[in-house]
C-alpha cells in the first residue's frame, strides 16, 4: 500500500507541477496588441475544433461505454470512460496552455533566445508532465480505488478486465485524437501552403492567406493534443498490460510485482520534473543541446532512481527477490536490468531518429542534393530514406526483445517497455514544444515585428521539427513493444480462460499465415485512408483560398481582410467526418476476423488468426509508422537545409522541389505514420475485450 | 514415365512454337532506313547490355556454383549452373525478338492496327513461350534424369537438394536480372523525362534527347528480359516445391504425385499456344478485349485440360486415388479443385490489378484529378492509392490459401501454384508485348513518322501499361504462394533431418517475432537500395544529357546528333554496380541470422528464427511489392489519363503533376517492386540449402 501512494503522490506531483508552469507560463507578457489579436484567432478556433471533435468522440464513446457495460459489467466501463476523460483531459489542457504560450514565446523571442525558450519548453513540460502524471493517476489510482476501497483481489478478472478497459478508453480517444487532429492539421498545412507558397507566391505564415490561421491552429491539435493523447495512452496501456502480465503470469509475489510498474512511473516523474530544468542555453547557444540535456539529466537519475526505487519497494529481499512462473523465475534486479534495456533503447530510438532527419547528416542531404533535379528526384529519394530508416530501428527493438526476455521472460518485455513509457513526461515536453514555437514563428510573421525576432522563433522551431520526429520515433517504439506486451497477454489469456482448448499459434498453421496477412493490411488500408482524407482536406482548403482571393481581390492588396474562419470551419467538418471510418478498422477487424473463421474452421482456428493478425500488426505498423514519420522529417528538413542557402537556396527551383517533398510528407509524418500506434494497441486491446467477453 | 514424356514434349512445343513465332516476326517488313538505323541503335546497345550484365553474374554464379559443389557435391552444383544458364537464356532470346519485333511493329502499325498487335504480341508470345518451355524443360527434364538415366531414388536427399538448387539458380539470376534491368531502365526514364521533357521541353523519344536510345533500350532489358527471368524462376522454384513437398509429405504416392505438376505445366503450355491465336481485333477493336480473348480462352481451355491430364497421369484410379500425409488424406480431385482455386486467384489478381491501375476507374482518376493542385497532392494521393490496393489482393490470396489448405493441406497450395504458374506462358507474353509496343512508338516518334503511326502506337502502348501492372500482380501473388510453400518445405525438411530437435515456430516465442521483424525488414531494405540506385542513375544520366545540350548546342537545332552511346555506357555500369549488394542481401540475411543466433541461443532458436524470417519477408513482401507496382502503374496511367485530354491535357500544369507523379512511380513498379518477388524466394531457397548444408 505505501508503494501505491508513492506512485500516487507522483501524479500529483506532475500536476502541481503543472499548474506551477502554467501560471509561470501566462505571467510572461503576451506582446502587443496586433500579436494578442492573432493569438486570440488561434486560440477561439482551436478551442471550438477540439470542442466538437470531442463531441463527436463522444458519441461514439458513449456507445462503446453502454456496450462494456451491458457485455462486461460495471466495472471494466468506468475504467473505460475514466481512461477516455482523461486522454481527451491531458490533450485538452496541453492544447489551452500551447495557444497561449506561443505569442508569449514569441514576446519573449524579442527579449532573448533563452526567454523564447524557456517559455516554450515550459509549456510543452505542461503537456508532458499532465500527459504522464494523469496516466498514472487513472492506473494507481483506480487499480488502488479497486483493490482497496472495492477489495477486489488484486489479479481477480474484475480487475485485470477493468484496467483492460482503462486503456481501451483512452487508445479509442487517442486514435481520434491522432486522426482528427492530423487531417485537420496537415489539411491546412498542404491547402496554405500549395496556394499560398506555390501559387500566390507569398510566404509561408503571411496573414493574406486565409488558410494561414488554420495552419496555426491545426499545429496545436495536431502535434500537441493529438500526440498528447496518443503518449497517455501507450503509458495505460504499458503500464496496465504489465500489471496484467504479472497477474496471469506469476504463481506467487504477482500482487507485489503489480505495483512495480507504478512506482517506476512514479519516480520517473520526479526525474522528469528535475530535468526541465536544465534545459538552459550554455555557451555554444545550442537550442538541441539545451533540450538534450534536460533529456540526458532525466534518464540518468532515472537509471538511479528505479534502482533505489524497486529495491524498496520490492521490501525485506529487496531486488534479490526471486519470482517464478510456469517456466522460468527471475529476481527484481533481472526486471530492473530490463528497464535498463528500455532507457538504452529509448536513447538508441532517438539518436537514429535524429540521424535520419537532421539537417546534419546523409539521409537529409541526399533529398536535399537530389531536389537539384527536380520534383520527382525529390520523392524518390525521399522514399528510398522513409524505407532504409526503419532498419536500425527495428535492429534495435530487436535486440532489446530478446535481451529483456532473456532476463526475465514477457513480463521483462513489460518492464522495458515500462522504463520507456516512464519517461513520457520528459519526451513529450520535447514533443509540445514543437508547435508552440512553430505558431510563435508564425504570429512574427503576422505581427509583422522585425526579423530579428523571426529568426529566433525559426532556431526554436527548426530543433522543434527534429524533436517533433524523434519523440514520434520514440512513441513507435515503444507502442511496438507495448503490444508485443498486449499480445502475451492475448496468449495467457486464452490459456487461463479457454484452457480445455489447444490454439496452435505455430506459423506452420495456415490459419495463422492468413492472419498474419490480414494483421499486416490494417495499417497499409489505414494509411491509405489517411492519405486520402488529408488530400481531400488539402484540395477544399485550395479551392476555399482560391474563391477568396477571387471574391475578395483587396486580400492580396492588403486592403481586405481574409475570412479565416471559413477555412477552419471548413476543416473542422472535414476532419471529424473523415476521422470516423479508419477508426473504426482496428475495433471491427479482430471481431470480424474471429467470427468469420470461426464459422468456417471454429473457435481454436479462430483464435490463431486473430492472434496472429495482432501480431501482423505490429509487425506491419512498425515498418509503415517509422517510414513515415522518419521520411516525413527528413523531407521537411531538407527543405530546411536548402532554405539555409544549400542547393540555391530560397525561391531556386531545387527548393520548389524540396517544398514538394515537404508537403508529400506533410500527412505521412503527422498523419498516418503516428495514428498507426493507437491503431496497433487497439487491435490488441479490442482482441483481449473479446477474449474477456468470450470467457463470461 | 510416360507422363514425364508428355511433360516433357510440352517444353518442346514451346520451344517449336517460338522457333515458328520468331520467323514469323522476323519476315515482316522492317521499315525504311531511318527505322532500321534506330533499331539497330537499340539492338546494338541492347545487346552489350546484357553482355556485360550476364558477365558479372557469372563471375557471381560461378563462386555459388563452386561453393554447392564444396559443400552439396556434383547433382545439385549441376543443377543451379542449369537454372542460372537457362533463366539467363529464357530473359535473353526475349530481348533479342523484342528488340528485331519493336521496329516491324512500327513498320506494321502503318498498314493497321491488327497489324502492328499481331507483330507485338507474337514476339511477346516468343518470350512468354520460352520461359514456360524452358522452365519445365529444365525440371523435368532434370528430374527425368536423375531419376530414370542415373537412378537415384525420386523421394531421395539428392533429388530433392538438387531440384531446390535448380530453382536457386533461376532465383540468383532472375534478382541479379530484375534489378540491374530495373535499374538501367528507370534510371534512362527518370533522367530521359527530367532533362528532355521538364528541362528542355521536347516531347518524350524525341531523337534529340541523347539518352533516348537509353530509354528505349531499358524497356527491353528491364521490362522482357527482367520479367522473363523473373517468372522462370518463379515456374521453377513452384513446380519444384511442389515435387520436392511431395516426396517430403507423402507415404505412399510421392513418385506419381510428383510427376504431376509437371504435365499440368505440360498441357497448359498447349493452351497457351491455342490462347495466342485467339488474339484478334473483334468489331470493336478493343486491343484489351483482344489479348483478355486470348487469355480468357486459355484459361479456360486449362481448366479442362488440367482434369483429364490429371485423371489420365493418376492411372487406374484416376482422380478418385486418395493420399495420405502425417495427419490428412485427400484425393486427386482435391489436388484438381486446388489448381482450379489457382486458376481463380490469377483471374482476380487480373482483374483487381486493372481495377487500379486503368483509366476507366476511381484510382487512377482520383490521381488524375489530385494533380490539379499540384506535384505534391498527385503524389499523396498516388501513395494513398498504392498502399489502399494492397487490401483486395491479400484478401483474395488469404481466401485462397485457406480454400486449398482445406482440400488438400499445404499440397493443395503447392497444385494452386502450380496451376497459377502454368499459365506463365500466357502472362509472359502479355508482358512482353508491353516493352515492343512502347519502342514501336518510339521508333515512331524518332523516325518522323506520321501522326497517325504514333497514335495506333500509342494505343498499342497504353494497353501495354496496364498488361505490365497486370503480369506484376499475377508474378507476385504467385511468387507469395511458391513462397508459402517453400516455407512448408523448411518446416517440413527440419522435421526430417532434425528429427531430435523440438523447433517452436510458435508467435509466442520472441525469437520467432524476432524473425518476423527481421525478414519483414527486408524488402524495406532492399527497397530502399533500389530507389536510391535509380535516384543516382537518374541523376548521372539528367548530368550526362544537360553536359551534351551544353557541349553540342546544334543538338537541339537538329544540325548536331547527339552522342546517345555515353548514357547507354553510362547506365550500364551505374546498374551493373548498384545491382550486386541489393542482391546479396537474401542470400546472407537467413545464413547471418541463423549463425547469430545460433551462437546466442542455440540451433533450434536460430531455426525458430530463421523460420519467421522467411515468413517475415514473404508478409512485408507482398506488401511492399504490391502497392509499389500497383501505385506506380496508376502514377503512369494517372498521366495518360491527362495526356487523353482530361483536367487541361498535354502541357497543363495538372500534367506536369502527373509527369512528377509517373517518374516517381517508375522505380517503385519497375525496379523495386518487382525485383521483392525473386528476393522472397532466394531467402527462402538459402534458407532450404543451409538447411541441407546442416544435415550433411
């Protein structure tokens, strides 16, 4: 119990922390008027997209919450709808802070490049610390409210069926959040920027586009709310699926082994909190290096930390303690050596992220040189890096499966993944600071205050475009390995609960074959999907413009104002219609997997597809989410590079090429490759559901 | 033995039917001068080609050939020198015809269209002829020897190692010859269309476009001779599982059974040839409706033969015999609907990969209209289109897989391969009758033609698109269940000659995830390499062409001839180079992780491992290969579309989007694409061999 109210005063550390932040955040002066104006733009629409996107999410919500109830009782739906409110919370709140930061990063821009960011990083600590500490708040918390308050038996189904649904609240949220927040953003980010770079030949963020405050406003609920509740929910779902392996898993000690993963995320939360600051400028004024070392501050006290911290908390025996299941036993200090494997592959993650999209390295500049000759050089070369980056990745996230296993089995998969959710708080600081600084780019442009300021806000947003790639590196890896977690759990479920039944799992069968086939198509028809709603988005927001510009003539003369609102509202219906069907593909594809076959072959078949569909999943997600999210980097920052003054520079026909390559990866980055990872975790979360379903 | 001698005569009929085809074409008329001097350019060039491609193979085959005989002995060194020399054969004569028939089809074009088709699918009908013949010829005929003149045992390790090696040496040249011929081709298309159409604006196969003849010469060695030997292999490696499961699986039966899947290549290489004549201009002069005549009539010419062939081979009891493996038993009429689910999943391969990639419907078009915003939008949505037609082609190939399990286990999916392969002469020929058609135009276009030359070309031509996408389809699907059943051949030889040893090929076991990450990582890799080697080649020749424009100012004003020999050279070397280390790949892949992780974690592991690696690639595989072929004929079509007249025609900025959009299409279906289908089965094949290398 004094474990559980460690993990617990954890949490709320993170959101004292928090509001702490926030408040220091808003008594920064928000510039002048002209500024507060846009700002005010960007925070009404904003707040009015995520407002009816919530509504719609809602709905769909509530459905999902009555189905729990009537199939799986009380329960497992509350733990639905508290993992729901509270991924749409950690989103939400990250987003109101976000749009009030950037036009006081942008004052503070004017000042010095430290006031801009510091500003703008402790706004994304805001996200990141509420993302991490109200995840682990709704696991210990209601983990704790069952076993305690209810007196539950701490690996009774009840329980492990109810944090099951905690996390399937929040991965449904969460893939919303994702899909919605990324048409709408690079819905407007492609329609402003193929008629107002390409066409009307004005700048990016010039405040004549009509389309140019959506592009602000999609940066917000894209990168910010959208990633914040995609990070919330690996952490539940991480961080639950342990605790659940350990149940099913453990012959004695299982309770005690429960609590672990609480109390990591607890510490690490402390850790993250001490890390934020030392993210301070030093002598070389490197942006990147300041965020690194608030990053490296955090995951070496964190190595200490879990350390002391598993030791007491595992008591008398301290990490010595030994722990058997069915086939193997293992000590605490095999479990804490995993979580060592998570951080290294954790940091492994996002030194290739960074080699892949930086501006400093090959894979960058060879989209960049090979812009020279033309659009189509672009892509394929852009194509030909989104492909090779998935290698080192999936080495690495190889390597740390086998070691963590062979140390303690799947529950060590469970402890490195653990480790590396653990550190969200931090990661996705580095994540939410990236569209604070980009709107903040984008309102010195409007404001139209002088260049000095802009090419600050243009350091900070360059960094924030590398850590926008390498956090979502990190988000990949570890929901690959959050799944592997969820399909062990699939596996050991079916052994405790259909035990009269021999699933052969075995690739031999072809049952198993086909579902590894029809587990590898959800991402590819996904993405697909994706692809489509944005380009659809895209096209509505070019005709849009292009009607007022034509309607409206005085826009371009300076003497009339653009109709912002028209393309946001645009925007809004067309996400939140568009958002529904892909996501909708991984609740309904392991239902529809297992009811076709078994009609035709029967329940064990059945459950060999399915599980093997899970597992085509994640093998297949892996490889589309890194491809397009690394691609997606290094095609931005190669136009970046050629913006340096590489290749000819601004306005040279090579740029032309490479802002074509931008917009290419415009919604492979920010749409389709990240939505992959809820997609992923829901196909396994919905497949456990069925199972619990199956077994009443 | 009677039945092998019908086999047997089926090749040879193939071979006669070439002989007579090949006279036929070459006693057209070739044209005028003009004609005859550009044709040579291409022959010439062609040629040397593959002189110089076939020369670095060899130096390759002949170390894999000396290293089989060290560690395999004499039969099976014999037998991959055999599948190398006659893969290389079957690709070679079909770019001798292509490159005689290209111009007679001009030459023909100018009395009818019936005329210029006749000519262009005759010589496709050579090449497609010659690849069936001569892959049955080779295994039945090796077969036929080792077991009949020097009486080994036809169940017995030497046949079956040997039979494995003959489709290791078709699959070793087919990569080498898929990639290098994708590379050369796409590299002179990429950099043809960069530099002539974008930079200097003449229209395509304009003769002042010194990589011109590079152009037309690439469609010859990639699209006839990679093809070629790409389906040789694929005919061989199918038809030899099959016989090589045979003798594995059954105990009693095993000689009669394997003899089978060689009279069903037998009798369908009748039907082809009886196919061929029905193709013929009807009322509406459909040129599609003409060649899917032919096909249809096969087909279904196939569906009769192979029942009586079948019945008459099984003798006595005809297709009442039963069989019986380990845990099943079915009889001929199982192994006969199984070849009729083969027959079914190619008709819909066809009629899908048309769906996707023809003017006539919503994919293509959807591209066609992106374009109107620009480069970027054609390219999201083309993407968006390759990964969305993934999704039909899985779903058929898991239904049939399912089907012919159920009638006759993993027998069943080697007779649906087999019937899906037997009509390899039929597909062949509508391939190679794309790379004719596509020169005729060009011979049209440089030889100053009249119009109305170039536009029956270009219809000839634009049917040879889609004909292309189709066989890519057909050559895939197919190559996923030889694979499939190369796997059971692994599965079922560790059983074999590891009998003390308890492989777990279960999902459950992290070495098998493990493997699964690996092999699906593959075709990613090699699918990198070959984007970026066209990239590169592209490159070069865009330098090569814009230094000639510079250097020889009366190119462009006619009164200078451009030096179109440099970039043929130049392309060579570029593809001769950057094809080795891609190949190599899936040759070392299974052996490197076999050897680390038998050091890790013993043999068994590392079989579990390398196991899941072979499924690994054939899931990620079919993947990738898929939606890059099919995305990148839809790219090409998306063009055509345009260029008819549609969102602005010819010149519109929509079309220069669409040009934007085919070249980056072009090394995704042309080079990388098609060259995953031979690396799924040499990682397979390695992987049978080390398998064979360890039992000794």
């Amino acid at each position: 119990m004094p474990v559980l109210y460690v993990a617990i005063t954890g949490g709320i550390l993170a959101i004292v922390y928090g509001i702490w932040a926030t408040r220091s955040v808003l008594s920064a002066d928000a510039g002048n008027d002209r500024m507060k104006e846009i700002a005010g733009y960007i925070q009404v629409a904003a707040g009015a997209y995520l407002n009816r996107q919530y509504r719609a999410i809602a709905l769909v919500g509530v459905t999902v919450a009555v189905l729990l109830f009537i199939f799986l009782k009380l329960w497992p739906a509350i733990g639905f709808a508290l993992g729901a409110v509270l991924s749409g919370a950690a989103g939400y709140i990250g987003m109101l802070i976000s749009v009030r930061a950037n036009v006081r990063t942008t004052q503070g821009a004017m000042e010095s490049l430290q006031k801009g960011l510091s500003i703008a990083f402790r706004a994304g600590a805001v996200t990141g610390m509420l993302v991490a500490g109200l995840a682990l708040l709704a696991v210990a918390g209601y983990y704790t409210f069952l076993t305690h308050v209810m007196g539950f038996d701490a690996t009774s189904r009840i329980v492990i069926d109810s944090l099951v649904a905690l996390g399937f609240g929040a991965s449904l949220i969460s893939i919303f959040a994702r899909l919605g927040g990324g048409i709408f953003t690079k819905g407007a980010d492609v329609g402003a920027d193929l008629v107002g770079k390409v066409e009307a030949g004005i700048p990016e963020d010039d405040p004549r586009n009509p389309a140019v405050i959506a592009d602000n406003v999609g940066d917000n609920v894209g990168d910010c709310a959208g990633m914040a509740a995609d990070l919330f929910e690996t952490y539940v779902v991480t961080v639950g699926a342990t605790m659940v392996l350990s149940a099913l898993f453990l012959k004695s000690g299982a309770v005690e082994l429960m609590s672990l993963p609480l109390i990591i995320g607890g510490v690490c939360i402390v850790t993250s909190i001490i890390g934020t600051f030392f993210v301070k400028l030093g002598a070389k004024q490197s942006i990147m290096g300041a965020l690194y070392k608030g990053f490296g501050v955090t995951t070496f006290l964190s190595l200490i930390a879990i350390y002391f911290a598993m030791d007491w908390a595992l008591g008398a025996e301290g990490l010595q303690q030994v722990f058997a299941t069915d086939d193997r036993s293992f000590t605490g200090m095999d479990l804490y050596l995993c979580g060592v494997v998570g951080l290294v592959v954790t940091g492994l993650l996002i030194f290739i992220t960074e080699y892949y999209t930086s501006t400093d390295y090959r894979p960058v500049r060879s989209i960049a040189k090979a812009s020279e000759t033309g659009h189509a050089t672009n892509v394929i070369q852009g194509l030909a890096v989104s492909l090779e980056a998935t290698a080192l990745p999936v080495l690495v996230i190889s390597a740390g499966i086998i070691i963590a296993y062979s140390l303690a089995g799947v529950l060590g998969l469970g402890f490195a993944a653990t480790a590396m959710l653990a550190l969200a708080g931090m990661v996705v600081a580095l994540d939410a600071y990236g569209p604070v600084t980009d709107n903040a780019g984008g309102i010195a442009e409007m404001a139209d205050l002088d260049d000095s300021v802009r090419e600050r806000t243009d350091a900070l947003d360059a960094v924030g475009n590398t850590t926008k790639a390498v956090t979502k590196g990190y988000a990949i890896g570890s929901a690959a390995l959050a799944a592997l977690v969820l399909f062990s759990a699939y596996t050991a479920d079916i052994e405790t609960y259909f035990s009269g039944l021999t699933v052969d799992f075995s690739l031999s069968n072809p049952y198993v074959v086909v579902g590894l086939f029809l587990g590898a198509l959800l991402p590819y028809l996904f993405g697909a999907m994706g692809m489509t709603a944005v380009g659809r988005a895209g096209g509505a927001v070019v005709e849009e413009v292009r009607r007022q510009f034509r309607e409206k003539p005085g826009i371009m003369l300076g003497t009339e104002k653009p109709d912002y609102a028209r393309s946001v509202d645009l925007l809004t219906k067309a996400a939140i219609k568009e958002m529904i069907l892909p996501s909708l593909l991984p609740v309904l594809a392991p239902i529809v997997v297992y009811v076709v076959i078994n009609q035709i072959a029967g329940q064990a078949l059945a459950f060999s597809a399915v599980g093997a569909l899970l597992l085509g999943v994640i093998v297949s997600g892996l490889f589309v989410a890194i491809s397009m999210t690394a691609g997606g980097g290094a095609w931005d920052n190669a136009k970046k590079y050629i913006e340096d003054g590489n290749h000819g520079g601004k306005g040279s026909e090579a740029h032309k090429a490479a802002v074509t390559g931008d917009t290419v990866g415009d919604p492979y980055k920010d749409t389709a490759g990240p939505a992959v990872n809820p997609m992923i975790k829901i196909t396994n979360i919905v497949a456990l559901l069925l199972l619990a379903f199956l077994s009443h």
